[in-house]
C-alpha cells in the first residue's frame, strides 16, 4: 500500500510542474519600448516668450494682486468668428464680435477690436481665450498674436514707471494669454 501512495504522489509532482515560455511577453516588450520612445519624441512643448518693459511687468503683478473690481476680458473663438466678452465682477459690460471675411477669421478686424478694448482698459493686460475644438493650433497662435501688441502706426499706451518716477510709452497691449475651457491635453 505504501508503494502505490508513493506512486501517485510522484506522478502528480511531475504533472505540476510546468515551464513558463516568456519569450512571446520578451519580444512584445522590446517591441513597445522603442515605439514608445518614439512616440514621446513627437510630442513638444512650446513657450512663446516676450521681452516686456519691467514698468509693464510691474503693472501686470499689480493687476493681478488688484482686489476691488475685477475686470476681465474673454476671447472665444468660434467656428469662424470671434467673439470678445469683457465683463466686471462677472457681469457682462462690453461685447464685440469679429465676423469673418471670405468664411475665414479676420485677424486684422480683430487686432482693431482688441485695440480698441484696450484704450478703454488700459491696466487689463490678460486675455481668456476660449479656443472651440476643431480650431487649428497655429490659428489659436495668430489670435495670441493679433492680441500681444499695437501695431506702429496706431498710438502706444501709458504705463507709470515707478523707478524712473515718470510715464513711459509701450505698444504692449495684452501680453499674457490664459487659455480657459480647454478639457483634455
């Protein structure tokens, strides 16, 4: 009896064992590693930097620590058009919409919409851009670009140098660009 438990014991250790074949995973892996690493060499992060005179850098942090009444100024972009929003304390006191000429966007209309925004808010220096979905990323760059500064033959805006104690003239209308809506990466 002994030698039949025995038996069958030996026989089942045998069965229960079994070799774990890793190539199949091995080969899967260097294949994904280097497709990876290829794919994250397409993906780039850009900074459009700007030199800005530091009296306009020192009115920019004012702003942003004022506390009294909040002025905000939103650029949506649409399908084909633009629409500016300037609201205070939430509520709505200006809008302008930029329609399109030949069914694109006009940027030069709204160059002159923003200009014309910022002589009626001269120590606004931020934008809120509402970019829609299907609007093409060097579009969303050429509406940052209509809005950063004044042209040269339209009139430079004021701004106080507290160093030098006196007013200065710059051109820079709305140097910081925020973007706001956007859900995803």
């Amino acid at each position: 009896m002994k030698r039949q438990r025995r038996r069958q014991l030996t026989s089942n250790d045998s069965e229960a064992t079994f070799e774990l074949d890793l190539a199949p995973m091995l080969a899967l892996m260097v294949t994904l590693i280097p497709i990876m690493l290829l794919a994250t060499s397409f993906v780039k992060v850009r900074v459009i930097g700007t030199v800005l005179p530091q009296a306009v850098q020192e009115a920019i942090q004012q702003d942003k620590e004022k506390i009294s009444k909040t002025i905000t100024i939103d650029l949506k972009m649409n399908k084909d058009d633009f629409l500016i929003v300037v609201k205070e304390d939430e509520k709505e006191i200006l809008q302008k919409k930029v329609p399109p000429t030949d069914g694109k966007w006009n940027f030069e209309a709204l160059h002159s919409a923003l200009y014309e925004v910022k002589k009626q808010f001269p120590n606004k220096y931020t934008v809120n851009l509402y970019p829609a979905e299907a609007v093409p990323y060097s579009e969303v760059v050429q509406a940052i670009d209509a809005a950063r500064e004044a042209k040269k033959s339209e009139n430079a805006f004021t701004v106080y140098d507290k160093e030098k104690k006196e007013n200065i003239k710059t051109r820079v209308m709305f140097p910081e660009v925020s973007f706001s809506g956007l859900i995803g990466g």
